[in-house]
C-alpha cells in the first residue's frame, strides 16, 4: 500500500507547482515524506520549473534551419529579450530546430519528445533550461516546407545569431532552374514575405473565420452608405477581392517596385531561367505573434515583494 494518499499529492504539487506525475514519482521514491519530496523536485529543477511555466513567455527567438530540399522553423519563447540573447539560450533554439528538421516532428509535442543531442529528450532539457535561467519558456510551433525539385531558402529579419532572430522566413521554389537563380529569387521573395506579411499563399487559403470577419466588417460599412441592397451587396464583395488580392503572397504586389504582383515576378524569374517555377510553400514567423503580453506595473511588483 502506498505510503501517501491523494491529498498529499495535492499538497505536493501546491506547495511546489509541480506536475501531477513528478509529484507522485517523488512522494513515491522519498516514501510518502512530502518534504523530502521538495527538495527532490527541487533538486531536478521541476519545482520552480513548473511555478514559472504560468508566467507569459512571448519574447525568444525565431530559428530556421534547411538541409537540401526541407526546411523548418521553430519558436521557442521566454519572458525576456535578456534572455534570448543568453548562449545558453540560443544553443538550445539552435539545437531544438535542427532536431526538428532531422526528426520530422509533426508537432510540437512530437518534437518535445524526440531526442536532444546533449542526452535526454527536448522536453527534459527545456525544464532543466527553466530550473538554471530562471524564466519560463516553451517551445511553441513550428512548421515544415519541402519540394521534391528546387531549393528551400531561409531568411532571418532582425538576426541575432545566425539563423536566429525575430522574424524567420522560409521559401519553398520547386523547379528544376540553375539553384544559383533559385537561390537570389527566393532571398527577394523571403524579404518581401518579411516585410508584406501575407497570411496565406493564395486566397483560398486564407483563413474562413478571417474573411467572415472581414465580411461582417464590409456589410456594416457598406450598410452605412444607405445604398440598395444589391449596391451594398457589390461592395461587400468588393472589399473581400480587395482584401484578399492584398493578404494572399501571390497576388500580393512586390515591396521591391511595388507594382508587380508576386505570381507574375515568378514568371518573369522562370521565363528568365529557362524553366518552370513554382512558389510552392512558404513560412512566416514572426516572435510573439498572437500572444497577449501581460501589462505589469514595475513600480507595484516592486513595492509587492519588498513587503514581502
């Protein structure tokens, strides 16, 4: 018979924060002597790793990584920019986005789970990175791009290490054109994509959610007007072609003169070259999008923990 009970679990992972499994692991190995218990989950870092994991991380780094004809970026975030900037730090964002592209992982929780070339999985090494900077921080998504034919070109805006920054680009061209010419047309694609911020590759695959808001948004203002119904109906359709001529890469107009769409500047590279080319794929991320940043008040946190 177990040596604790339930309750005591309880007690553990609320006066560490830990895990429900850690704290029964360490109830079971110290015999049910619940402060025996902190200070194993203390030792192996899970107790103060496990506190921090509720605090906003939207700060970190952005990694990209290409071999051959696959590429994949990764975001990994902590709470500050201090620490994005600690070696420790971006070795591990450096490590984790190359375990990813040579693993394959599907997900993020397929990624935490595959090995870490120092020893140990992802997963463990990120909770003891926690336990030893101080701050919290989680490997957050990734994606992957691949041709069978072509080039994957990577673009870091805002580097601050190589192949580590803010916003991480990658280019999926499929052809078979000299990769020279590949190579100089997705670096202009990637700092377009960088800088237009396209929310899908063409407009059906714009997000459906996406565009009945932005319906809702036209059919107001076009109700506004006063206009006829089949009017008003003219220019909510308007406004959704527009919007998505400007949200989609290849109808997107080229930051570099703009005037020329994006799909035709690819057929002015594969007319060039000799040879058909093929935007295929493409990512985007840029640190800390969508994540709602908490608003603190230094002055107050300050005065809070000098009160004690």
């Amino acid at each position: 018979m177990a040596a604790f009970t339930a309750a005591d679990v309880k007690a553990l992972r609320e006066k560490t924060g830990a895990g429900m499994m850690d704290a029964k692991k360490a109830l079971e190995a110290s015999n049910g002597d619940i402060e025996a218990a902190v200070d194993a989950l203390r030792a192996k870092g899970l107790a103060t790793a496990a506190k921090k994991s509720s605090r906003t991380a939207a700060e970190g780094l952005v990694g990209v990584a290409v071999a051959g004809t696959k590429g994949v970026a990764v975001e990994v975030n902590s709470e500050t920019d201090f620490v994005a900037k600690n070696d420790k730090f971006q070795d591990f964002v450096r490590k984790v986005t190359e375990v990813a592209l040579s693993e394959g992982s599907a997900d993020v929780e397929a990624l935490k789970a595959a090995g870490y070339p120092d020893g140990g999985t992802v997963a463990e090494k990120l909770t003891d990175n926690v336990a030893t900077i101080g701050e919290n921080q989680q490997v957050r998504r990734l994606k992957h791009v691949s041709v069978s034919d072509g080039v994957v070109v990577p673009y870091m805006h805002n580097a601050q290490a190589t192949n580590l920054g803010k916003i991480g680009v990658l280019v999926a061209l499929e052809s078979t054109a000299d990769k020279g010419v590949l190579e100089a047309l997705g670096k202009q694609l990637a700092m377009h994509i960088a800088a237009a911020f396209p929310q899908a590759l063409n407009a059906d695959g714009l997000d459906a959610e996406v565009i009945e808001r932005e319906r809702k948004i036209a059919a107001e203002k076009a109700a506004e007007s006063g206009k006829p119904a089949e009017v008003q109906a003219k220019m909510v359709d308007g406004a959704i072609s527009k919007f998505a001529k400007e949200n989609a890469l290849l109808s997107q107009v080229f930051v570099m003169d703009n005037k020329t769409p994006i799909s035709e500047v690819v057929a002015k590279a594969a007319k060039d070259a000799g040879a058909p080319i093929e935007l295929k794929d493409y990512v985007r991320f840029q640190l800390g999008e969508g994540i709602e940043k908490e608003e603190t008040d230094f002055a107050a946190e300050v005065a809070a923990a000098v009160a004690g």
